[in-house]
C-alpha cells in the first residue's frame, strides 16, 4: 500500500462514528460483495471488497480502503490487483502534508506523490459519491473498450 497509511498525527484519531455510518452504507450497494467495518487487519478502516463481477477475468481483486478522522481528514485508496501481480491504484486523501494541498488525489496507476490539488466536499456523503462515480467510470470502461 502506497505512503504511509497510518498517517501523521496531525489527523487526529479515527471517526469510528462516521466509519459506522459508512459500513451500512456500502452495504447497501450492488458493486460490493463484502464490506466490513474496521477488521482486525485494518483496525483504523473500512474495507470495501468490489463483485468481483463487475470486472474482467484478470482482476483477482478491487477494493477501497476508507479511513476518516475526527478532524474530516480522510483516505480513500482503491486498488486493484492482478492475476499478472501488478495492481492499479489511486487514492483521495485530506489530510495536512507537504507535498499538496489538504485535499488531493494520488493519480492512477500507482498513486504517485506528490497528488494533483483537489477540492472535495465537505460531507462524507458526498466525498463518497465523488470517489464511486469516478470508480463507476473506470469500471464501465472496462466494458466499452
């Protein structure tokens, strides 16, 4: 996983409510065949596993990783792997650093950084919208190609 995913201090602790708020959520939608709430591997996350489904035979995997902060700071990294073992990735990030402004996208394929500045909104709901609709994008892309 890309950078460091436990981020620096200045985010604050995990928002263990809006993480709670998010697990339904995603549950609720078709494009996950798993969702779980803070697992022991990701104890500061929501991990979103994609229906494998909606994707070509060569992706063994496609999930999002959330983490929210009591300070609205985020992190929301997608990634998709392989049966070759190469992934592509990209992320949406909140959060004070000094390679971007506070809010930034880490670009696909490998979610360099420095990210390119962004703007995202304020609620979750809607940050989560922005990031689904992009995701939803690259998936029917797949299918147009």
């Amino acid at each position: 996983m890309p950078d460091n995913q436990d981020g620096p201090s200045s985010t604050g602790p995990t928002d263990a409510e809006i993480l709670d708020r998010i697990t339904p959520h995603l549950s609720r939608s078709a494009r996950f065949g798993d969702v779980q709430a803070r697992p022991e591997y990701a104890p500061n996350a929501v991990v979103a596993d994609y229906d494998l489904g909606y994707f070509p035979s060569g992706v063994t995997r496609a999930y999002l990783r959330i983490r929210w902060f009591e300070t609205d700071d985020f992190s929301i990294h997608y990634s998709e792997q392989y049966r070759t073992g190469n992934s592509w990735e990209c992320r949406w990030d909140r959060h004070p650093n000094d390679h971007n402004a506070r809010d930034h996208f880490h670009p696909p394929p490998d979610a360099p950084t420095p990210g390119e500045d962004e703007d995202y909104p304020d609620e979750w709901q809607d940050v989560l919208a922005t990031v689904l609709t992009r995701l939803d994008e690259r998936i029917e892309a797949f299918w147009s190609e």
